[in-house]
C-alpha cells in the first residue's frame, strides 16, 4: 500500500509540474502549441453542414477564407489579426484565444470594425499548421454576417 501511494504521489508532483508544450504521457488534447506556430496566414476551407440549403448571399461550401492571425504570449489575438474573404480585399476584424497548451481556439470574425454581427470559428491549432473545426453564421448572440448556416472546416498555415 505505501508503495502504490508513493508511487501515485510522485506522478501527480510530476504532472503539476510539466511545464514543456509537449504532453506528458500521450494524453490526447491537441499536444503543445505555441504563439509563433499559431501565428501567421491560414487558409480555412468551408464544407456545409446540414440538409438545408442555405439563405442567398451565405458562404458556400468550397470557399476559402484567409486569416491573419498575431498571437500574443497569453494566447490572444492581438488587434493586428485580421480575415478576409476573397476575392475581395476587405480586411475585416478578428478576435479570439488559442491556449497555447493545447490548440483549442476560439475566434470571432466581425463583418466590419465596430459591428456586432460576427461568425465563430472554433477547433484546433497544431503546431503541424493545420486546423480543424466549425464555423457558425451567426456567432451566438451576434447579427449574422452572410447568412444563417454551419459548416465544418479545414485549415493549413500558409505562412
């Protein structure tokens, strides 16, 4: 019995003390990140969700949007983030977090500075430079930004 609380004990001081981006045992979970793997251009493509056709005027399964992301050391974007949905040039503001412990992200995508309509783009960062997640228009509470639909969505780091 003392062995197998000793032992238990020295894993738990372990685990409280792992520091490293890395997990620990293998644990799943996004493994590390950190700010500059997340930082940079992304590319997320769109696959439409659900049965229903979408309202005219939404995004369209395919399209790619681009993202700027600058991520400070506490996970949050800083106010030079940006998305664009192009062809078009408009730079639109971005907001959100990516724990760097593990990748999870949370980003709002406004349709311009200062409106309150926002689409949300949530999954997770690798440090590979990949993605992997949903988006929603509209963002809970928010206007909708194209039109009211879901979609799952992919991305890559392009730079």
């Amino acid at each position: 019995m003392r062995s197998t609380v000793l032992c238990l004990t020295l894993l738990v001081s372990l685990a409280a003390c792992e520091t490293s981006i890395d997990t620990l045992i293998g644990t799943p979970g996004g493994g590390g990140l950190t700010a500059a793997q997340a930082s940079g251009n992304w590319s997320f493509t769109l696959t439409r969700t659900g049965p229903l056709a979408c309202p005219s005027g939404s995004l369209t399964t395919g399209q790619v949007l681009t993202a700027r992301l600058d991520v400070l050391s506490d996970g949050t974007l800083a106010a030079t983030s940006f998305w664009q949905n192009p062809p078009t040039t408009l730079v639109r503001p971005l907001t959100g977090s990516v724990p760097l412990g593990g990748g999870l992200s949370d980003f709002f995508m406004f349709a311009s500075s200062g409106s309150t309509a926002a689409m949300e783009l949530q999954g997770t960062l690798t440090a590979a430079g990949s993605f992997s997640g949903t988006l929603s228009d509209p963002a809970a509470g928010s206007p909708q930004v194209f039109g009211a639909c879901g979609f799952t969505v992919t991305g890559t780091k392009t730079g």
